[in-house]
C-alpha cells in the first residue's frame, strides 16, 4: 500500500470519527486552534498539578504586544509555567522544562499574537453578515 492511500484512509476515519462523535469533534477542533480552549471546572483541574493561568494571555495580545510583555514580566517562573499549561502552549512538553523567565515569555507571547491574530483576514477584508 502507497503512502497516500495510507494517509488518505487515516484521514478518513478521522472524519467519520469525527461526525459520529460531537466530543472528538470538538477535540478535533480545539487541537487545530479551530475553536477556543473551554474554561476549566474545579473538577477537571484537581486531575492536573499546576494552577490556573494568573490571566488570559490571548485577551491581552489583541492590546498590544507590550501590554502582555509587561503583564507576563510580573510574573514568576512558575506562574509562566501555569499559563503555558492552562492554554496549551507546549505540546510538546518541553517549555515546561525551561528555566529562564524570558524564554518563556517569549513562547507566550508567540503563540498568544498568532492566536489572537486569527480571523483577522476575515474581519478586514470589508466582509460583514450582511453581504
């Protein structure tokens, strides 16, 4: 078997998984950056170790990169750590494992201006509802 027929299948059931189940979906979707991470309950959170993100570091972003610089320079390292786990911003698992405020505030902020920036083709390209 080919490497397209391969991908080409795996994408498949993905799609179907997906339209069977609204909650995949929704996974699906949130992965992609297609959809807002959900607030937390008190419930899920006690499954996790770190805190709760001392802000929303997106919100911030569409203020302006130096109003977040300065809020996230406020904060300690393991407040950093706390918002690069409450919205996701290391897959990978290795921000997590760094040790300079600065480097991590750096993450934060690359990743929050790109989510924050989503969507703004479609908001200044003159587009509206009622075209």
């Amino acid at each position: 078997m080919n490497m397209k027929k391969t991908l080409n299948g795996l994408v498949q059931v993905i799609v179907d998984e997906a339209e069977r189940n609204p909650d995949f979906s929704k996974r699906i979707e949130e992965a992609l950056g297609l959809q807002d991470k959900p607030k937390k309950t008190a419930a899920s959170r006690a499954a996790h170790r770190r805190a709760p993100a001392a802000f929303d570091p997106i919100e911030l972003a569409r203020q302006g990169e130096g109003v977040l610089r300065a809020r996230l320079g406020e904060l300690g390292l393991e407040q950093l750590k706390d918002v690069v786990a409450d919205y996701g911003m290391d897959p990978g698992k290795l921000v997590l494992k760094w040790k300079t405020p600065d480097r991590i505030i750096d993450r934060i902020v690359e990743v929050s201006i790109g989510r924050a920036k989503k969507g703004e083709g479609f908001l200044s390209s003159g587009l509206s509802r009622s075209d």
